[in-house]
C-alpha cells in the first residue's frame, strides 16, 4: 500500500487550517486542523502503510501505472486498485474572470492559509486591508486567518441573498469579529499598480457599482474538484460535481480505480469525507480480494434544474439499503422538494425544510431498490 | 563610454544587444524595470509569424518573413520552446470566404511556403471541434508557436555573456548632446555613448522626440487575452485565425507552447501607456468569439487572462530610420510582430547603422549560444528526467505542482547571469505559480523561495 503525497507533508488541507472542530465523526475528538492531520498520518503510518511524500503523480503510462516524480527518483509504479483522493481547490481570480488590473495581493484561502500557518513570516504578503469573496464555511476560515495575522477584514461579499455558513459563524462575524457582509454583491474589478489598492463592488440586481479601498483580496470557496488525473485517465467526469463520476462505493468509470473524499463531492468537512472514505476503503479491499468481477452495469444520477451536483452520481440499481445522497442547491430556498425521476416517472420525493447553496443537504437512497436497469439516467430536480 | 546604448530591453531591444555583441563595441542595454521583457514583449499572443498577411513591399513584410526564418533556426540552437503548429485562416460568412483567394495570392507574393485553400470537409476533418458553420479556410503551414519570455532572455543572456552592459532599473528621462557622444540622463547618473538606438515600445515616439523627431505618434493598443486549462489542448491543433482586417488580426485560438488554449486578442485604443487592466467587455467579447470559433473550449476553465499593449502609429509600416549626423536610429510602431521580427530588426538595423558611420569589426571568437530552460510541455523537463533527479533530488521535489515546476528549476531561476528578482520574473523562467491553481497550492512555497528561504 502506497499513499503518494506530492506537499511536504501527507494531512491535506487541514495542516493549515489553524481553528478547531475536527475530528468529531471519524475520531470522536475535538481537535485543531493541524493535530486532526497529524492524527489521521500516525494512524495510517501505524497501520503499516507506505506514505511518500513530496512526491507527485504527474500522469499516467496506462491505467493503474502511475508514473510518478520524487526527491527519491523518477519511477512507474503500477498497482491493482489505484484510490484518487486528490481533493478539491478554490477557483482562483482568472477562473472566475474578474477584470482589471493584475497586483499583488491577491490570493485564495488556501494560499492565504499556507503564508499565515504554515510558511511564516509572510505577513507583508497579505497586506493591511482585506476584502474576503465568498460566504461560505472556508470564507469564515479566512476571517480567521486573516485576523490571525493581523489584517483587518473590511468585508465579505457574496453574490447570493444570504450567508451560506452556520448562523453562529455569521454571527460571530458580524458581532465579535465586525466584518460587514454585503450580499447580493460581485467583485466587478480589481484595481493597483504593483499591490491592490480598491476593489469594485456591483450590486448584482442592478449593476450599480463603488469603489472600495483595500490592499487584499480573498477568494474563498467555489471549489473545483482537482481531476486533472481524473481526466488524464480517461474517466468519465460528472459534469454537476466536476469530479469523476463515483458510486456510493467510490468505484468510477475505471475498473480498479476508485475517487474518495473532496474529488468527488466538493466540499465536505473533514470528518464526514473521513467516514465515507472508510466504506470506499472496504469496497477497495474487496476489488483485492476479487477483482476480476466486473464492476456491475450502474446508472447515471444526473443533478437538473435547481441543483448543481448530486452525489453519488453513478448507481447500481437494486441496491435495497443504499445509503443517503448528498445534494447542492443552486439557490436558498425555505420548503423545497426533492423530486427523483427515472424514465419519465417520479420514483420518490423528499422534502427538505430548507435548501443553503455551498451547503449539503442529504436525501434518503431508499429509491435505489425500485429503478429499473433498462429505464435510464435517474434524473433530480428541486421545486419549490 | 559606450559605443552603442539600447534604450528598452524588450524583445527588439535585447536582440538588437545579441547581434551588435557580435562585433566589437561596448554596448549598454538600458531598462527602466527590474529585468528583460516586462513590456508587450512579455503580453502577446506568442505566435512566430510568416508575415503571410503583411503588405508586400513594407519593411514590416520584410523583416517578418526574415525573422521568422532567423528565429525558427535559433530557436532549437538557444532551446526556445517551438513548434511549426500551422494556421488555418477560416472563413465563416460568404464575404470571408470571397477573401480567401486574395489572402492566398497575397501569402505567395510574401513567399509563404505551402499556402493553399482548404475546403470545408478537409478543415472540419484535422479540427473537429471547430465551431460549426465554417465555410473553408487558407493554411499556413509554417505559422508557429513560440515562447515569448524565453525568446527575450535568451536574447539577453546571450548579450551579456558577451560583453553587454545590462542595466536593469535605470530609466532614462532625457539625453544631451555631447559633442561627438550623446549623455543619457537618468536621475542617478549620465550614460555616455557614442551611439544610441532608441527601442523604447511604448514610449518610442517620446523618446523620439529627445532627438527632434515626430514622425510618428504612438497610441497603445490594448489586446486582452484568455488562457484556457491544459485539459483544453486536444481539442485544437494549428492556430485559428479569423479573416483580418485594417484595424487588427482579429480574435484567434491557438495552442500554446507550454500546453494551454490562448484566445484573443481584443483590439481597444487607448491613451494610457501602462494601463494592461483586463475588462468585463473585453473578456466576455472574448469568450462570445470562443462560442462561435471553438465552443467545446468554452466549457473549460479559464487558467489566466492577461492583456498587452501594441506600440500602434498612424502609419501602416514599421518606422525604423537611422539618422546617421545624429549616430541615432530609432525602431519605433513595432505594432504587433516585433517578436517575430526581432532578430531581423537586430539585422537590419546594425546593417543600416554600419552604413552610416558605425564600425562593425567582428570580434574573433564565436559567440557562445546559451541555452535557456525548457518550460512548460515544449521539451522534456526535470521532473520526466530519471538521472538529473538522481543528480539533484531539488529536480524531483516538484513545488508548482499545476506546471510540474520543481524546487531546482526555481532555485536556478533566481541565479546566473540573469536572475529572477520578483515573483514575475520566476514565472517568466519556471512557468511557477502560473498553472490552474493560480498559487492556491504553491504560492507560499514559491514565495518562500524568493525570499531566500533555502530547502523548504
């Protein structure tokens, strides 16, 4: 068994995320991001697993041969289950095409986190005045940060209504920390020669824009799966998750290839990932133990409408005790509906009190033992 | 004192440094920014013209057609990352189309090899991913791909590996005569050279104008491009051109030599000469003609956008003149093919400026051609290579993970004759930081570096 880790150190993004809260699902702990990272690496390393790091996966010599670069050699490495866990990333700037001039002083969270936690000493990096895009869970992260390494957050924008994080965070940030929230607000602009020196604002119902002054501008959340491998080994993507399609197993398009954790459902927390990657773990030791079972014929679940991803995405129909599915909603609604529909047919329905974007809600799979195998894409859609 | 002084060490500048470095003169190449091609030299569509489509008889013509040449042999000696991708000119409405025959005619009198129409089913076979609707194309085979930033510094290394006087960080805010030399003014100090050439881009025509002359006015034009993820990169193979008119090339897609889409450029005047904002128009203009041209990559992610400015005149030609009772010559209006020109400008200015007076003695030994660092997907690189990782296990520590930029390359980044000295100036040499995470992965990592942070 072999982890391939291609940062200094095997964690993942937890080792900067300097607040606590992990660790409570997977080890029943209350732990800080970056002891929650040590833990899970001593458990694995103690298990007797092999974890390389500094090293990287650049690409594939034919499926399930890895070729694979490290301060150690240049090597191909095959292997006969082959687990993708390469996380999801915050779309940067250029992805989200915001216009203007290109300054310094411009960074997403994680970046933001790895000057302040991990490489210190940065600080002149990340200026005195910052605006954070996004009002997600991480953008609350980054408040943290920020204020971590003494820079005023002067406010958080999000184009939609209303936060998207817990109400005791948005709360916290608003009272204790003071940081404005404007909603309903896109970074139309960013100006400064050399450094950030104001940011423009619109109001995205009306296009009215203003100038604001601030030295740092943080992207935050809108995360994209990083399936560069994904795509490299010719699997097949979901275009709602933007990761490789997965069933609840984390079996993917390719026989012996399975996706776990943020890479097929961006993002998760920690432990929640932890816990469903538990199960892909299992499905792998099976595959060990018999792989050469074709993986049965699956069903695509594809997300319609008012959602933009559903996962799983692929199903074996029949499954009489599948467990939930995870659901994004597009916009904030209060008394929605889940419709599932297959063939033409709605095969169930579940109410959710609310819908938050940028959050999951989960949806029973109890559904998956009523499709029927010759009658298509199970297709989701949310009303009301 | 100098015998020559270059005023601006952007592509034209610094070749013009390597081929006078020939001879033997002391040279100064003056920069006003903190290293080699920080201009439009560094913002361009990164396409190593034919000239195909220049006006027969213009110097421009010319001296495309002969740079093209020059720096498509260079190129594999200096290893400047290249490749001979070709172009198709598509036609999309029946005006277009009418056009095609011209532009051919116009492609064999500017003597570009291969020129020839090719029919709808023949283009949709080699592009399948065109858009829909095109009604034909011309190709030119030998239109390619080239790195702009390796181009400029390798012109650059080689200069001061021969004797050129880099000088970085120096502006120079006015000259005065002085007899039979002239004084460069430069707040800090005087820079006396016999000779001076005046490759100044942006700021040509003021610079100009120190010397008594106004026959051309400079007005930037913008061009903005976008970057489009390397996952892109099979659904194109030549460069896609559109129908050119008066005003500007159009909006083309093109691969790129590090492994990405380019789309663009825009084409917006404007007064500013340091403006390079990228804008909401722009961008969505872009990525309306993206639609039409290529739609499947319009459904990619967006790596980078970036925008260059083009040194425009009133004039339709380059305006290269030498004034020989000043020992001044001046390689203004470069527009958009200085690039491709560069090596060709550096040609025919030193032949005009041996003409008029300058003495132009070979020096004895062969210059030695340095090579600069392959980058991007062009040529092999550290991280594909077993022994120099075995050699240097910096070389097999990657860092930028996006581009597979190691620690090595970095660290020898920021030494040798021609250092990086900011975070730009990394990208310029390594491609770090400038992949799809935009620094979200190795930001701190590669800033940590700069700062000198040894082994991280």
């Amino acid at each position: 068994m072999l982890v391939v880790e291609r940062e200094e150190e095997a964690g993942g993004v937890p080792r900067h995320c300097a607040h606590t809260g992990f660790g409570v699902r997977d080890l029943r702990r209350v732990l800080s991001g970056p002891r929650y990272a040590r833990r899970i690496v001593d458990l694995t390393e103690r298990a007797g697993v092999e974890v390389s790091t500094r090293t990287m996966v650049t690409g594939w010599a034919s499926p399930r041969v890895a070729e694979i670069t490290g301060p150690a050699g240049v090597e191909r490495v095959g292997a006969t289950a082959v687990v993708l866990a390469t996380g999801a990333r915050e779309r940067p700037r250029a992805a989200r095409l915001v216009p203007g001039d290109r300054p310094a002083g411009v960074l997403t969270t994680g970046e933001l986190q790895q000057l302040v936690h991990v490489r210190r000493g940065a600080a002149e990096a990340i200026g005195r005045r910052a605006v954070v895009v996004g009002a997600e869970h991480v953008s609350y992260s980054a408040l943290l940060t920020l204020r971590r390494a003494g820079v005023r957050p002067i406010g958080m924008i999000t184009s939609l209504e209303r936060h998207q994080t817990v109400g005791l965070f948005a709360l916290a940030a608003a009272t204790a920390l003071r940081v404005p929230l404007w909603t309903g607000t896109s970074l139309s602009a960013i100006r400064g020669r050399g450094r950030v020196s104001q940011v423009e604002l619109a109001e995205v119902s009306s296009g009215r824009t203003r100038t604001i002054d601030a030295d740092t501008v943080v992207f935050s959340g809108d995360w994209i799966p990083d399936h560069e491998l994904a795509r490299a080994g010719g699997l097949k993507i979901d275009p709602g998750t933007r990761g490789p399609a997965a069933d609840l197993l984390g079996r993917t398009s390719g026989a012996g290839i399975f996706a776990a954790g943020n890479l097929v459902h961006p993002v998760e927390p920690a432990d929640v990932v932890a816990c469903r990657a538990a199960r892909v773990g299992l499905a792998v030791a099976d595959w060990l133990r018999a792989g050469t079972d074709p993986v049965p014929a699956r069903l695509r679940v594809v997300a319609t409408d008012g959602l933009l991803w559903v996962f799983p995405n692929l199903v074996a129909p029949g499954a009489a005790d599948h467990g939930p599915f995870a659901i994004r909603s597009r916009e904030h609604r209060h008394g929605a509906t889940v419709v599932v529909e297959q063939g033409g047919q709605v095969v169930a329905r579940h109410r959710l009190r609310r819908a938050v974007p940028n959050r999951t809600q989960e949806i029973p799979g109890t559904w998956v033992g009523a499709l029927d195998p010759q009658a298509g894409a199970v297709l989701l859609r949310i009303e009301g | 004192m100098y015998d020559v002084a270059i005023i601006g060490a952007g592509v034209v500048g610094c070749a013009l440094a390597r081929h006078l470095a020939r001879f033997r003169l002391h040279c100064a190449l003056v920069e006003r920014a903190n290293d080699v091609g920080t201009g439009t030299s560094k913002a361009n569509t990164a396409i190593l013209h034919t000239g195909f489509d220049t006006e027969p008889g213009t110097l421009e013509s010319a001296l495309v057609r002969r740079g093209h040449q020059l720096l498509g042999m260079h190129a594999h000696r200096a290893g400047i990352a290249l490749e001979r991708v070709g172009a198709l000119l598509v036609a999309w409405t029946p005006p277009q189309a009418d056009e095609l025959d011209s532009i051919v005619d116009k492609a064999r009198r500017n003597r570009c090899r291969g020129a020839r129409r090719v029919a709808e089913d023949e283009l949709y076979r080699r592009e399948p991913h065109l858009g829909p609707g095109a009604l034909g194309a011309v190709e030119i085979p030998d239109e390619s791909i080239i790195c702009p930033w390796s181009t400029t510094i390798a012109f650059a290394l080689e200069a001061v590996g021969a004797g050129v006087d880099l000088r970085l960080g120096t502006t120079v805010t006015g000259v005065r005569p002085g007899g039979d030399h002239w004084e460069l003014l430069t707040g800090t100090e005087v820079i006396r050279a016999r000779w001076v050439v005046n490759a100044a881009g942006l700021a040509g025509d003021l610079v100009d104008r120190w010397f008594g002359h106004g026959d051309f006015s400079i007005t930037p034009r913008k061009g903005q491009l976008i970057v489009f993820d390397k996952l892109a990169r099979p659904l194109l193979h030549s460069i896609l051109l559109p129908v050119p008119t008066p005003r500007s090339k159009g909006v083309l897609v093109a691969p790129t030599v590090y492994g990405n889409l380019l789309l663009g450029p825009t084409a917006e005047d404007q007064d500013d000469r340091t403006d390079v904002a990228t804008t909401g128009d722009g961008l969505a203009s872009l990525l309306a003609a993206a639609q039409r041209i290529l739609p499947a990559v319009a459904a990619e992610e967006v790596t980078a956008t970036y925008a260059g400015l083009r040194a425009a005149t009133e004039h339709r030609d380059y305006q290269i003149s030498v004034h020989p009772e000043q020992r001044y010559a001046c390689i203004g209006g470069i527009r958009s093919t200085g690039l491709s020109s560069s090596m060709a400008i550096a040609e025919h200015v030193t032949e005009q400026l041996g003409a008029a007076g300058l003495s132009l003695e070979d020096r004895d030994e062969e210059p030695a051609v340095p090579r600069v660092p392959p980058l991007g997907e062009s040529r092999p690189r550290p991280y594909q290579q077993p022994e120099l990782v075995a050699a240097d296990p910096a070389y097999g520590h990657i860092l930028c993970f996006c581009e597979r930029v190691s620690e090595g390359e970095i660290r020898d980044a920021l030494a040798g004759p021609l250092p990086a000295r900011d975070l730009g100036g990394i990208r310029r040499r390594t491609r770090a930081t400038n992949g799809r995470c935009q620094a979200f992965y190795c930001g701190a990592s590669v800033a940590a570096l700069l700062r000198g942070e040894v082994g991280s």
